[in-house]
C-alpha cells in the first residue's frame, strides 16, 4: 500500500502512569506525515479519536480498571481503521497506551475475516500483555491486550469489532520480551502464541529471531499487523515509557525488525504505542518511534 491512514489515539485509561495521552502530539511533532510522504506515501491524518480523562471516568471494577471508557474507545478506532481499510489506506496508529490495540486489530482483523481470510500479529514489547481481570495484580487493561485479542479475558473487551478472537495464537509472536508475572508465564504458556525472549534475541540474534517472527505471522495468513511498544527498545534510547526495562532492543535492532517487515511486504496494519513525553528527553523517544514507523514503511538505507 503506498496510501497511509494517520490515526491519533491519546489514551491513558489503561495504565497507571499519565502522560502517554500526549503521544500522538509529540509523535506529530516530529514531523511524521510529511516524513512519510516523504518516502512516497499518500497520507491522511484523520486527527484523534476522543477519548475521556480519567476523572471524568468511572474507573469501575479494580481488577479491570476504565474497561468500559477503553472499550468504547477501541470501538471507535475499530471502525476508523475498518473505514480507512475499506478506502485502501494502511492505518498507523498512534498512541497512547497499549491498549489501544484492542481497537486497531479489530478493525484490521473485521477487515480480513469478512474475506474469510486470517491475520498475522507481531507484538513488539518488553511485557506479555497476557493478563486477565483474573490473573492481573495492578488491574491496568494495557496489560491485557493481547489476552483479549485472542479473545480470552472480559467479555466487552474481548468483543470489540463484534467478535472474538481477532488473532490465532499460533499466528502471534510477541517479539522482545523480559518482564513476566508468574501468572502471565502460566498464561502464555497456556495460550500457544510463540514468544521470542531477548535472550532468544542475544543467542540466536534479531535477524534469526525475526525470520522466525515473520513465519509464523506469515503461515496462512492474508498480512500482518504490527504493534510496536516503544518500550520494547532499551530505555537508555527511549526514556520516554511508562514501564520501563533495561536489556532491550539496540536502535539498530529495532531498525532491523521493522526493516524486515518492510521487506517482507505483508503488513497491513501498524501500532506505536506507550511514547510518554512527560518522561522524555527533548522528544527523542517519538523522534525515534517516527524513525521505527518511517523504516516498517519502506524507509532503506541503499
């Protein structure tokens, strides 16, 4: 697709840590439509989707916390990328928190299954997002995003876009990994979804690692979608996340994963997710999730 669909979403329902609802903003700033044109993208920026603050917010049950505003917000994103889909455009979404996700696979998920065809998942981060309402001990949602995605978890949650399970687990590669809850392992180990450790990464190297991500994303799909959390990159070239975790993903890395989605010409949808400004220096962490949006979008070096 050379047609590129800008989709803001400033969301911080699902943490604990404000400020992520000004990613999209720090995000524009760099410059990232004309950037992307830049490279020979058609681009729209459709603006944000409203999302409530949290204290105009019932935060409801302690174990899901702002499930329903989340939902409705996911909702809203769903048929933003579903539309934008239908128009040929690719959607890249901005946020925020993870999510958010919720909302942007769905639309490409609807997308694809009313084709009945299946969608590839690679999910780029330091933690699992596998918990439940029932597993969870800080009840943040944008630690149960991927949970929800295969359709397990809260009911509403689990159902936006008007139906469960967006993605197959044996489909889905979570990609960077190094920061589980013993119940988050049991979780994952349960689920099926195939997960590259950064130990996988060191021993094996992110080319390797990669290759493998991108086959099991690729088997039998129709494309892949991609959410990027910015803290999947070490947090000595990304201070700006909530949560961060030493022992990431070099700039080049990161680079190189994205580059190769690019090469493989399968992606149909992008995340980039969980850029906090306030924990930022100068901007350089949205600076560098534009670089990451920019090489996933065929930016090369030759």
């Amino acid at each position: 697709m050379s047609n590129v669909h800008i989709i803001g979403v400033p969301l911080d329902l699902g943490g604990n840590r404000r400020g992520v609802d000004m990613g999209p903003s720090a995000l524009r700033i760099t410059g990232l439509a004309e950037r992307v044109r830049a490279i020979g993208h058609d681009v729209t920026d459709s603006g944000d989707v409203a999302v409530p603050i949290p204290e105009l917010c019932d935060i409801g049950d302690e174990h899901r916390k702002y499930a329903g505003p989340i939902a409705d917000v996911c909702e809203e994103l769903c048929e933003r990328v579903y539309a934008g889909l239908a128009q040929g455009r690719l959607p890249v979404s901005i946020g925020g928190d993870h999510s958010l996700a919720m909302g942007s696979v769905a639309g490409v998920g609807r997308h694809f299954k009313e084709r009945e065809q299946r969608l590839g998942l690679l999910w780029f981060d330091a933690h699992g997002d596998m918990n439940t309402p029932a597993s969870t001990n800080s009840g943040n949602v944008h630690g149960m995003s991927l949970a929800h995605l295969l359709g397990l978890g809260d009911e509403r949650l689990a159902s936006v876009g008007g139906f469960r399970g967006k993605v197959q687990a044996e489909n889905v590669s979570l990609i960077g990994v190094r920061d589980l809850d013993a119940r988050e392992k049991k979780l994952l180990a349960e689920s099926g979804v195939n997960v590259f450790t950064m130990k996988d990464i060191d021993l094996r190297g992110v080319s390797t690692v990669m290759e493998q991500a991108l086959e099991v994303a690729s088997r039998g799909t129709a494309g892949i979608h991609v959410s990027f959390d910015i803290d999947v990159v070490d947090p000595s070239i990304a201070s700006g996340v909530g949560t961060p975790k030493k022992g990431g993903l070099t700039y080049r890395e990161a680079h190189l994963c994205l580059e190769m989605v690019a090469d493989s010409k399968r992606l149909v949808g992008i995340d980039l997710v969980e850029v906090n400004p306030i924990l930022d220096v100068r901007n350089a962490t949205a600076e560098l999730g534009t670089e990451l949006l920019l090489s996933a979008l065929g930016k090369r070096i030759l």
